[in-house]
C-alpha cells in the first residue's frame, strides 16, 4: 500500500479539534509517531499478541485537506484451539485526516479507540495532545438535528430484572416513540439521525459522548475525503448548540456539591456483551464483572470525593474499594481506586477490579439527589411532576413498621409461624386486611401467606363474597428509613412486577400448590379462622373462572402522608425530589399492572 489514493475506509471517526494556540503544520506527522507506540508497533513494545508494521508512506495534500496513515497486522491466536503457530492475520489502518483546525481519526482496531482519546489534552507537546473532543452541544446540533431512526439508551436507574440495563430502538422517529414515564431514565449513548448536509438528508450515527460519528461505506478515496470535508463543515455551520436534541431522555448536568453528597449504591456495568469488537476474552471478563460482582455497605466521605465500599464477587468478600471522585467543570468525573483485599486468596482479583473501577466506561454510581455517573459523565432524570395517586394512607399505631415479620417468642427470630401473635407487619395484613379503617365491616375472606422461597407474594387473598371475586397480591417490605426513600420501594416493586403473571388462575392454582408440603402449609384462613390445609383456598380458585378482579398491593410504610404533603406543597429540596422518583417508579409498577389488567395501590403510612 504506497498511497492514500488506494483507500476507501468505512466512514466511521473520531473527531477532534486542534488547540487554537498550537500551530496546524506538523500535526498529522506528530499524530502518527505518537500513535506507533500507541498501536504498540515500536521496537520497544511489548504487545498482548505479534504486530508487525508495514507502511507509513509520505502525507498527502489535497487543497487544505491533509492525511497519512499506518498500515499494520495484527496476528491473533483463533479461540478454537490452543495449538502454538496457528494464527489468523489481521490488517488494520490508523488514518488521520485533518481539514482547517478540524481533525477525523479512522482506526479499524476498535479495542485502541479509546486509547487514542485517552490521549487527548494530556500533554500539548504530543500531536494527540493538542487535541480536544468536539463539544457534545455541537454534535448533538450537528447530526441528531433531523428524524432520529435509532437510538441506542442505557439506563440511570438501579439495575433490576425488571427494567433493562441499556436497549436500543428504531423506528421512523423515535422522537415520538420514546415513552415519557419508561424511558425517562435513560440517557442516550448514540443515535442515528437523518441530518441535514449540503442540501440533503444523510444517516449520520453520532456518538456525542466519544465524539464520534459514522455514515458508511465508501468508494473510493475521493468519495471518503469529501464526505469528511462535508461532515466536518456542517460543525462549522452551527449556530445553535443543542445540550438535550432528545425529548424525555436524561441529559448530562454538572452537579452542585450537595447533590454528590449522598451516595447510596454503586455497580460494575462495562460495555455491552453484543459489542462485535469484543474479543472472546473481554466477553468472559464483562460477564464476570458486569453480573457477578456488588458492592455493599457504602460509605461517603469528604462531600461524596471519596467512597468507601467492599466488593463482593460471587458472595465472596475480594475487598473493601476507596474510591476517589474528582468532578471537572464540564460534570465530567475522573475515578482513582485502591484499597485492602480481604485476604492473600483475593488480592490479584481485587487489584484487577481497582483496575477496572477507573474505567468510566465500567462504573456506576447512584446518589439520593437522583443524580447517576455513568460513562464518567453525571446525568439528571427530566422527572415529570406527575404524582402517583393510588396510595391508602393507613394506621400503623401499635405496629412496628421496621419489622416485616413475627418474632418467634422463644428464638427471636423471624417466624411466620407467629403471625397473629405479634406486632409486626404480617400481623398487621392479618388483623386488617381488607378493612383499611379498621371497621371489619368487610369479609375477610380467604388469605394465604406465601412467604419462602419461590413466594407468590407475602400474602394472597380472594374475597369471593363480591362481585365480580377479586384476587389480591399482598407484598410487604419493612421500613428501613422514617423518611421518603425510593430505594425501599424498589425490592417490592421489582417483586410484585416479577410476579404479575401469578395473577391468573391456574398460575395461582400451581404457585399454591407447590407450597402445599411445606412448613407454612398451615398458614391460611378462611374468614380469620385457621385451615388445616390449602385445599379449600384452591377449591375456590378453581371454581373462580376467567371474570374476577385483579390486585396488587404494595405495604411499605416509609412514606409518610406528612411528608409526602410538605414535599409536594413546597416543591423544593431533597424530598421532593425524592418523592419525584418515588412516583416515576409507582407509576412505572402500575403501567405493568394495568397491562394485565390490575389495579395497584400502596399502603403508606398516615403519621
């Protein structure tokens, strides 16, 4: 390969812009010595897998378009077998394009992109060094002006099974598409626009957070040069820069100090496991890190700088983590982790998962303000001043609203067994449930306590002395705080929403009966009095038909009515933006009831 002429790479890039202090001339020339040891093709590199180096020929000028380019193999054993000299040959280019003080990167070895940006602004005397991303406003004004047809989204939530971690959608605009409730807590990583360029509408793929874009093939050099030139024009052409070009979607925010102060849970979620580029090794590291690992009992220090935290791995303690947050001026973070493994056993895993943790792509971060940093950037939900308003606001006088279950008075421990005999909330579904005021002017009908393991729900309950019957799902969740907390309300509505389907009559019918030979075989009643069995309940259930009622409720008595009244009437503070999230994810829980045809409601606390 002797010249650029010969080339038609795929219009995939980086995207850069030179320092406006440093001088243009000698840039690329910089660019691509920098970038030999970069692509570890020097002699004193020490690669993972051979490289060999094949060609740098002489820069290029068109006008005041200038390039060069290395070309270099890469030699990689196949996964399929662990015979030595077997080696499949990969060729790659490294090719940088420079257009006034505008600069495109193509790399075809997608594992040393981020590398290459890693460098950027570090040190002004390297050719990457005096280089910046492009401003995400610009690129969001740029090329996700027009239809967006796809749309790639990750999450600001907590993960949970019943809300995907990150997906991507298309359609003919997804601006229309995205849901105002579900959607909004997720930011979008990158989206495929129709944008408008040179008189004409162009698929453009953007990333804005990698400043990074793509269009497609090319054919030939001539076409590749002149759609970069195009490309890199329509940044100059802006005027209006767009922070947020997508509706509902999260938005990157640079947090005030309070709102860093609070953390309350962090994860390992690294790059997605269907990433093409991936190597079968990075897949195995991804999935060990990314669905077995946690950490518990985390801790700020110093306004939320710093976090302390044990890591977990397979629910084996590796170590406990600091973690050190510097925040920069664009909400940008940069994390440094270290720390002390738990034992001699531990300390390569936990040197690599500190290794890790300072990977923005890999780390997560939730703070009670609702803030999350996820790919080193801090995002902020657009919640909507929607209240969820199926609440029953009961009396738990009596009750001990921090204890979900009876105590077995000779043990201590927890004891369903001991329903009835204590003050705990179980006791409380027992004494009260259906008559909320207390009146028992309503039959009580037949109620089940399912608690265990592969658990229905707490309680079940059929009032058959209505029409049409209804069936009711009781689930029950201790109050770990006295004040609004989001967190508490996520574990039972991530239960109650796993168990939906255990709303129709033959599911119930089996979730019954596989509880049936067990210890709480025993804990059901038929209009307060105790049964022997289940036998009578399943009677019932089976004699029901299709025309019955459906019902969820939620008991979680952290939220207070007082509470919930001052935030919603002041607006302002922690609380109610608490509360804001409290009802995205109670509304989000009763759209999925309401699918099935549900009703849904919570039982807070009337204090």
């Amino acid at each position: 390969m002797t010249d650029v002429l010969s080339l038609k790479p795929y219009k995939s890039l980086i995207l850069a812009e030179i320092n406006t202090s440093h001088p243009t001339p000698g840039i690329i020339s910089s660019i691509l010595d920098e970038s030999m040891d970069i692509l570890e093709l020097n002699p004193g590199n020490h690669p993972r897998y051979r490289r060999e180096f094949i060609a740098r020929p002489p820069l290029y000028t068109d006008g005041v378009v200038e390039s060069g380019f290395i070309h270099y193999r890469v030699y990689m054993p196949p996964t399929w077998t662990m015979e030595a000299g077997i080696e499949d040959t990969l060729n790659h280019l490294f090719l940088v394009i420079r257009w006034n003080q505008r600069v495109a990167i193509y790399l075809s070895e997608s594992q040393k992109k981020n590398t290459v940006q890693n460098r950027f602004g570090k040190d002004t005397s390297t050719g990457l060094g005096v280089l910046r991303p492009v401003s995400q406003n610009r690129l969001n004004a740029g090329y996700l002006d027009g239809e967006t047809r796809t749309l790639w989204l990750s999450g600001t939530h907590r993960r949970t099974s019943i809300k995907a971690d990150s997906k991507i959608l298309t359609g003919l605009d997804l601006r229309d598409a995205l849901d105002p409730l579900s959607d909004q807590t997720y930011y979008f990583t990158a989206a495929r626009s129709l944008a408008s360029i040179g008189g004409r509408k162009i698929p453009v793929g953007c990333s804005p957070r990698h400043s990074r874009i793509w269009t497609g093939v090319s054919s030939s050099w001539q076409d590749f040069e002149d759609g970069i030139v195009i490309l890199l024009g329509k940044l100059d052409s802006v005027e209006d820069l767009a922070k947020s070009p997508l509706p509902v979607v999260a938005s990157p925010v640079i947090p005030a100090v309070a709102d860093v102060s609070r953390p309350f849970d962090m994860a390992f979620m690294p790059p997605a496991l269907d990433d093409p580029t991936l190597s079968p090794v990075d897949q195995s590291e991804i999935e060990r890190w990314g669905f077995h690992s946690k950490f518990e009992n985390i801790t700020p220090s110093d306004n939320g700088k710093k976090i302390t935290a044990d890591l977990y791995m397979n629910d084996v303690l590796l170590g406990n983590m600091e973690m050190s947050i510097d925040i920069r001026s664009d909400g940008r973070v940069r994390l440094a982790a270290n720390g002390q493994e738990a034992s001699p056993d531990t300390k390569e895993d936990f040197k690599t998962a500190c290794a890790h943790a300072e990977k923005p792509e890999w780390i997560k971060i939730w703070y009670e303000s609702g803030l999350t940093v996820s790919d080193g950037q801090f995002y902020s939900v657009r919640w909507k001043d929607i209240p969820f308003q199926n609440i029953h606001w009961v009396n738990f006088t009596g009750y001990k609203v921090g204890q979900e279950k009876p105590k077995n008075a000779s043990t201590g421990k927890d004891d369903p067994k001991a329903i009835g005999t204590d003050h705990s909330l179980f006791d409380w579904v027992f004494d009260f449930w259906p008559n909320l005021d207390g009146t028992h002017t309503l039959s009580k009908g037949w109620l089940a306590c399912d608690d265990g393991a592969m658990e229905i729900a707490d309680f079940i309950h059929i009032d058959e002395a209505v029409s049409p019957p209804t069936i009711t799902l009781i689930h029950v969740k201790g109050g770990k705080t006295s004040g609004i907390s989001v967190s508490d309300y996520e574990v039972v509505g991530s239960q109650a929403v796993k168990n939906l389907r255990s709303l129709d009559e033959q599911e119930l019918v089996e979730g019954l009966k596989r509880n049936i030979e067990n210890s709480i075989k025993k804990l059901i009643w038929h209009n307060g009095v105790g049964q022997n069995d289940r036998q009578g309940m399943l009677t019932v259930l089976k004699n029901l038909g299709t025309n019955y009622r459906r019902q969820v409720i939620i008991l979680q008595p952290s939220l207070r009515k007082t509470q919930a009244e001052a935030a919603r009437e002041n607006k302002t503070g922690d609380n109610y933006a608490r509360l804001q999230q409290l009802d995205s994810l109670l509304l989000g829980i009763q759209a999925n009831c309401r699918s099935l045809g549900a009703d849904m409601w919570v039982l807070g606390n009337a204090a």
